[in-house]
C-alpha cells in the first residue's frame, strides 16, 4: 500500500463534473480578471468565516501584506508573531517595512504563548499576528485582550484554519482583519496560487480592495499607490464551486484525525481544547525518534513531512537579529520532534491502520 501525503487528484475526481464546468464557463465567457464570479466566491466566503466583506488576492503572501499595509503598519514598527509557522508570516512584516518581534509557542498547542506577548510590547509595537497553526485556534480571548488594553491591532493569519472555531465562532472573525491562503493543498485550496483577506470594518475592506488593485475601486481612479495582486477569476470559480463541499471534507478530516489518535500509540498526539474546533489541515505527531519513524514511512511508500525544521528565529534570514539557541525553547524542541501524517478528506481507515501500525512497528 502507498499513502501519498495529500492526495489532490483524489479530490479533483470527486467533483470532477462541478469543476470542469465552471473552468468551461470562465473560458467560454472570456472574463479572466474581475467579475460576477469573483464577486459571487467573496460573498460566500464572508458569509462562512462570518464576516462582512472578504478581498480575493492573488496568494495568502499578499493577503498578509496588503492587511499590513491597510493598517498603516510600516517603516519603524514591529508587529508579534509566533516563533513557530511558515516564513510568509514574518517576512510580510519584513516587506512591509516593519520588524517582526518573535514569541514563543505553547507546547501543546503549538500556537503563539499569550503569556509571553506583554514581555514583547514596546513603544513601536503596532499589531499582533496570531497564526492558526496546522488547523488548530491560537488562544484568541487572551491575546484580545492584551491588543486591546495596548492598543494593538490584531490580524488573524488563518492559512491552515478554513472553517476552524472557538465556541462555534469561526477564526478570521475574532481580530481586526485576517487573512487566508488558498494554495492548492489547503483545506479550501485554489488549482493555483490564491488568497483572500477578510474583515468586518469597511474602511479596512476598501482600502485592501484598492491596495490590491493598483490604487483604485474604479477604473483609472487611482487613489493611492497600490500593486496587482487580484484573485483570478478561473480561481475563484474553483473556489466557489470547492467552497459548498467544504464542511463535507472538514468533517471527514476531522475523522482521520479521531481513525489516528485512536489507534497511534508511542508518540505525542495533537491537542485539541474542548472549546476548539481542529480542522487538522495536518496531522502532527511528536517523537523523539523522529528520524526513524521518517525512515520507516519512507520505507513504505507512506508520505510525510516536518512543519517546520528550524523555528523562524533561527532561520538565516533572521539571522541579523541575534537569536540563540535557548530564546525559544519550545518551539527550539517542538522543531526537532514534530512530524506530519498523511491526512486528506479521502483517506480510508485502512490506510490509518496501516500508518499506525507502521508507527508501532
């Protein structure tokens, strides 16, 4: 038996019908850039994450950026962010002038410590950016609050969190603005490179709109220096049509996830609070013998992956702030023991047995 990773083709297949008629409908009408459709996905995906507007941009890298921009946070500011998540979410703060200040994460979830965020807090801090890390809620309560008795903006980075929620209000609609990312091995994933930026203040919404789209809300009305970063059409068509079977294949994910824990023995399952909803955009393990376990999946044919080898921090890129090993101990030994499954909505329970077992072996 071979266990892919993710298994888009799986996917694709299953809607196949739905998809291939609304890329003929885009191709037929010739409306490549802007439009009904794209219009159409933006309404509905506002509808879902509960907010009242939502931006199509061209990737979750932008969306990032642009919200960044849209808050004013630029040249001499520094913005939170958790030492544990990929690059997109510092070095958009990078882009944008600003200076990414790193916290550490909790060990169980995996999230950004609300605890250590004040430690952090100086006169240049202008914002924080919570990530939703591998499908599981940050602690949004607390770290509110702190953004709010300092005066901080909050952007939510929700690029593996479509559809995950605290108390039934779904992540995207707790702070100021979040983005999303809709790169194709999302959960709600694009058949290209996607992203979208979702809020409830309409001037926060309107400035992103014209951000992405060279300055303007109408044609050749350039109100401010912007950029081209605008959601394809074909895109968001797939998006749409992908979007109306999304809590089908969130429920299913959730049930692989219920297949592994059950059965994994040996090494560290994920943890989900009782007032969360994990959407498990990866299924993540912790073993000491990290290495082996690799070795013997590989062996097998059975994909996996490390999300991510070395905390932000410790990067190269961020190697001109000084960080040594030691300032971010645990996400320092989250890095050196995590490991992700294979999980995807088709994923059959044979071939959890089989993963497990493999594990146990």
């Amino acid at each position: 038996m071979s266990i892919p990773f993710v298994d888009l083709k799986a996917q694709y297949e299953s809607i196949k019908v739905e998809i291939d008629e609304v890329i003929s409908s885009v191709i037929n009408q010739t409306s490549f850039i802007g439009g009904d459709v794209i219009k159409a996905f933006e309404s509905d995906f506002a509808e879902y994450v509960g907010t009242d507007h939502c931006i199509g941009v061209a990737n979750g890298t932008d969306a990032i950026e642009i919200a960044l921009k849209a808050l004013g946070i630029g040249e001499g500011d520094e913005v939170i962010v958790p030492a544990l998540t990929w690059i997109s979410t510092a070095g958009a703060v990078n882009n944008v002038g600003a200076e990414p200040v790193f916290v550490d994460v909790l060990e169980k979830e995996r999230t950004i410590n609300p605890d250590l965020i004040e430690e952090k807090i100086t006169k240049r801090t202008k914002a924080i950016i919570p990530v939703h890390l591998y499908g599981l809620p940050a602690r949004m309560d607390p770290i509110i609050a702190i953004a709010r008795k300092h005066g901080l903006k909050v952007l939510e980075d929700c690029a593996q969190a479509h559809g995950a929620e605290i108390e039934g209000k779904r992540v995207g609609s707790f702070g100021d603005i979040a983005t999303f990312s809709f790169y194709p091995g999302k959960n709600l994933g694009a058949y290209g490179d996607a992203g979208g930026i979702v809020t409830d203040d309409e001037h926060l919404a309107s400035v992103c709109r014209m951000l992405s789209n060279h300055g303007q809300l109408k044609k050749h009305d350039h109100r401010i220096i912007g950029r081209n970063s605008r959601l394809d059409t074909i895109q968001a068509a797939v998006l749409k049509a992908k979007l109306s079977h999304l809590e089908k294949w969130t429920t299913a994910r959730i049930q692989v996830a219920k297949w592994y824990t059950e059965r994994l023995k040996g090494v560290t399952k994920p943890m989900v609070p009782s007032d969360t909803r994990h959407v498990y955009h990866l299924y993540v393990i912790q073993s000491t013998g990290r290495k082996g376990l690799m070795n013997k999946l590989k062996e097998v044919n059975i994909g996996c992956a490390i999300h991510y080898p070395t905390p932000l921090p410790h990067l190269n890129s961020y190697s001109y702030k000084g960080h040594k090993k030691g300032d971010f101990p645990v996400a320092e030994k989250l890095c050196s023991e995590i490991l992700s499954l294979p999980i995807f909505p088709e994923m059959i329970e044979d071939e959890v047995d089989w993963v497990s077992e493999v594990i146990a072996s």
